[in-house]
C-alpha cells in the first residue's frame, strides 16, 4: 500500500499543518512516498462521505460555510494499491460572529455603588458547546477582557452603560 501525506497552507504560503482552525482558503497538498500516485480525497461536515478523484494541490474554499470539516485523502500507487488509512484534517470555517446576550443585569434604575452582569455568547451550527471571549465596557472607557458574572464596583452617581462584546476562537467579534 502506499503512504500518503497532508500538508496545508493558506493562500498567502502559512502553513497550518495540524491545526484545527482557520478562517481562510486553505490549500492542501497532498503527497506519496511511491512513484506515480494519483489521489483520492473527501470532505464532509458531520459523517462521511465518499471519496473521488482530486489532484495536488486541493484548494479548500472559504464559501464551503460555517461548519467543522473533515477532510480526508488517500494515495493509489500505479499498481491500483489504495492506501488503508488515508490522512485526515479537521477544518473549522466559521465566518459568523457569535451573538452576545446579557441574562443577568441591575434594574434600570437602582441605588447601589456596585452592580453585577451575566452574559453568554452563541454561535449555533459551529461549535458546541460554544467558546468565546468577552471584552466589557463601561460608559467610555476601553473594553477590557472580562468573564460572567462579571462586578462593577464604586460606581458613581448618574447614568451608566454597560456594554458586552463576544469574540469567538476564530476571531470573529460581534458588534452588536
């Protein structure tokens, strides 16, 4: 049997290798330790599917949609000998930014120094559970990293904004 290798980099020549995660085109090159190798590959979002004929490089498009990957190829040496266990990559495409809700906040009119907000984030189809970041905000200041519950102490008299941004693995902020 042959033995085939992935090798993956990005459009701009990064190579991402192993990695689980990228938010661009991937181009994937595939290789054979035997001479005179022709491939087969398969990609599939949740299951398998069955593999067809494909050549290096194999160019992963960005616009497959939101998703975690798996993509799978495998070497056939001159002689028609297919190798049993073909390489496989997952790939996590996400160009969504999660949404970010507030579940737990002060009344809008209250008479405290100090108040505490919960908040979660969601990014349903692309993880789960789902994994972000946040940065919180107060009035003007800068937004700053920041986890739920999260407690604001010595406020001072008048009105007050808070504001809560999500950020997923990938980098993608909501902006909402």
């Amino acid at each position: 049997a042959s033995t085939g290798l992935i090798s993956v980099t990005t459009p701009d020549g990064t190579d991402v290798t192993g990695k689980k995660a990228t938010n661009q085109e991937l181009k994937v090159t595939l290789s054979c330790s035997k001479t005179n190798c022709t491939y087969e590959c398969a990609a599939s979002k949740g299951g398998e599917s069955a593999f067809g004929v494909c050549s290096s490089p194999v160019d992963l498009p960005f616009a497959m949609g939101d998703g975690l990957y798996t993509f799978r190829a495998r070497a056939k040496d001159a002689y028609g000998n297919v190798d049993a266990t073909p390489a496989e990559l997952s790939i996590l495409f996400d160009k969504t930014a999660p949404d970010t809700a507030i579940n737990a906040h002060p009344p809008a009119v209250f008479n405290l120094k100090a108040a505490a907000f919960g908040f979660t984030c969601s990014e349903p189809g692309v993880l789960t559970p789902e994994v972000c970041e946040f940065f919180c905000q107060l009035d003007v200041g800068t937004p700053a990293p920041c986890t739920s519950p999260h407690a604001i102490a010595n406020l001072g008299d008048g009105t007050h904004a808070f504001a809560v941004a999500a950020r997923d693995l990938l980098g993608n902020t909501d902006a909402t």
